[in-house]
C-alpha cells in the first residue's frame, strides 16, 4: 500500500474502501473482504484496518452483520452520489470552492469571495464557501463540498486556485455546472473565465521602461502557477517589444507571499549591480520588496521602483502607495456568474472568457531611476 506523509494509513484505507465500492468492486448488500485479509493485501496493522473500518461504519457505508462479516449498506450508493446520474439540484445557493482553507487567508480569494457575494446578494441568492483538501471528492470523504454535491443541494460550484486532476475529474463526474475562476485545465474544456496576467505585467514593465529603467528584476510565486507564467510572458514581451536584452538572473521565482518577495529582493539588491526597478507578480511579494528596501536604505522610488500585481491591498496600505495592475474583480465576478447561471439553464455559452486586459493603478512607488544608476 502506498503511503503518504499528510495522510495517516488508516485515511488511506478509507479511500480505497470508498473507491472500490462507487467504482462497483462492492456493491451494496455485498460483503467486502475481511480484516484480516485488507491487513495481508495491504501490510497493514489489524487495528488500522479495524479503525478505517469503524469509522467507514459510523459514516454509514458499511455495516457489521453478527457473524457473517462486514457489508456495503444500500444507502452507500446515496452517500456517494457524485457521478449517480444527471445532475438535477434546483436549489438557488451557489458553492464558491477553494482546494485548502489556508489560500483563503490570502487577499486574493478574500477579494473574490467578496466580489462574489455582493453580486449573489443583489440577486437575492446566497454564496456558501467550501475548503477541501486534495483528493476529498475524488474519494468520497466525508466533508462538506462533497456532501453538498452529493445531495446535489448546490446550482452549480465556482472553483478558484489549483485543484488537484482527481477532483476535477470527480466534478465532472457529478455532472455538477462548474466554472473554474482564473485557472484552467485545457485537456478537460471545463468552462472557466480568465484574468490577462500577460498584458498586466507588460504594461508595468512598459512603463517602467518608459521611466528610464532598464535592470528590472521579476519576482515570480510559485513555478507553474497561471500568473507566474504569465506574468513572464508579458515581461518578456515588453523587453523585446523595446528592443531591449534581458537578464534572467533577475528572475526569481517563490510564493506569493511577503517573505518571498522580502528574501528575493534582498538577494538582488545586495549583488554588485542591483536592479533600478522591481517588479512583483502579486502585490504580497512586493510588499516584501519594499520591507526589504526599508531595511537596506533604499528609498522608493527614489532609490527602487517597486510594482505589484492584482490591486489586492489598500493603496494606504504601504508608503509610498504601491503601483499595481488591476484584476477587476467584480468582472471576474459577474462574467463567471453569467457563465455559471447559463450552464444551469442549459444556455449555451463560451467554454474559455479571458477578461479585458487589467488596468496600470500608476501610484507612487514608480519613478524614473537615479541619474547615476541608469
């Protein structure tokens, strides 16, 4: 059996458990393999295999027979009902999911939310938030986003942030209506609505080109991200847009979070030739840019232009106020509501928006670089 570090043994059994009973290895009213022999297949302890069990039991998929062993109950197939036929909730709430609770700490998905809820709350309708860990759905476990969908209690799900291929694939299974918002998984074609992050950091590297910056360094979050990607896209277009050369020992990849913008930008700015300019895929990693400068006596933007992405903090916030492009979230909003709302209906609509190019908030931590650092 393969084990996981985030996962004890005894979660692990559970899954296959529930696996193999909606894939129809155990069908209801049927007697699945004993202690002992789950133990062997798998080399397991007898006490784990007893407490996957137990608890599959009080979650009221399997049942002990006196004597006779353990069963598959007849309600297991209700309990498990993603993928059981068409999909027919009529209920008016809408489930917004996220894959781990912790990514709803950032600004990012506090901002969508939301954005979100003022559009449903306009409408009347109501927006339950969902967290789940990897694999929930793909293998039953008992969590609220899988309940909901089973008992198809939801219209449709918004999905944000990165989801693991099992889920999706169980999603779709369910024959839920799903919108991804800001990610998508082209080989699937699930319907999904898309901010430019491409034309966001084109501009602002344009404009600090413009300004007279010519060593601008990129600060990434995390490699295959969407935006990470994008956003080196636009940066390198920029370069190459105005003839420019470019260094990639200025790029750096991390997360999107303070303390990797903080430690990039103390590494570039302590090299014998610094950039003139920073730019930051998410505006956490440029609030660590400009703790960094802080900290090293560079002045912004006398001394360091800094730029951000994604408007997610007030521009009170930081001092200088932080120059960002755009998301729009209102727009991510309301297009991926219209999308989700014509699936419902059984409208047709496009299967991939990508919203209008984000607009460059030009604040102060912008400026043309020293005369004697050009």
């Amino acid at each position: 059996m393969k084990t996981s570090a985030f996962t004890p043994v005894f979660e692990q059994l559970k899954d296959i458990v529930r696996t193999r009973i909606a894939e129809g290895h155990w069908k209801p009213g049927e007697k699945i393999d004993s202690e002992r022999q789950l133990a062997e297949a798998h080399g397991l302890a007898r006490l784990t295999v007893t407490r996957a069990l137990e608890e599959l039991i009080r979650e009221g998929l399997l049942e002990r027979r006196n004597s006779h062993g353990t069963f598959v109950t007849a309600d297991a197939s209700r309990l498990l009902g993603l993928g059981a036929g068409r999909y027919s909730g009529q209920g008016t709430t809408v489930g917004f999911a996220v894959m781990d609770v912790y990514r709803m700490t950032h600004p990012y998905f506090a901002k969508l939310v939301r954005a979100l809820a003022d559009h449903y709350s306009a409408q009347g309708r109501a927006l339950e938030t969902f967290s789940f860990h990897a694999g929930d759905l793909y293998f039953r476990r008992k969590g609220a986003l899988t309940e909901a969908v089973a008992r198809q209690r939801l219209s449709g799900v918004l999905l944000a942030g990165k989801v693991c291929m099992e889920d999706l694939l169980a999603l779709r299974r369910s024959r839920i209506p799903l919108v991804r918002m800001n990610n998508e998984t082209p080989e699937e074609d699930i319907p999904c609505v898309l901010v430019d992050y491409a034309h966001g950091a084109f501009e602002m590297t344009r404009r600090m080109i413009a300004l007279g910056h010519r060593r601008i360094a990129l600060l990434l979050g995390t490699p295959g991200n969407r935006a990470s990607y994008l956003s080196r896209v636009g940066y390198h277009l920029a370069h190459t847009a105005a003839g420019l050369a470019f260094d990639e020992q200025l790029v750096t990849t991390g997360h999107f979070d303070e303390e990797s913008g903080y430690l990039s930008a103390m590494r570039l700015l302590r090299t014998a030739n610094p950039p003139t300019a920073i730019q930051a895929a998410d505006d956490l990693i440029a609030c660590g840019v400009l703790k960094a400068a802080q900290e090293i006596g560079r002045e912004v933007p006398r001394d360091l232009s800094v730029g951000g992405c994604g408007n997610l903090i007030s521009p009170f916030a930081t001092s200088p106020a932080l120059a960002t492009s755009d998301i729009n979230f209102e727009a991510l909003a309301v297009q991926s509501a219209q999308m989700l709302a014509n699936l419902v209906a059984g409208r047709f609509t496009e299967t991939r928006v990508v919203l209008p190019p984000s607009a460059l908030l030009d604040r102060g931590s912008l400026a043309p670089p020293a005369p004697d650092r050009k």
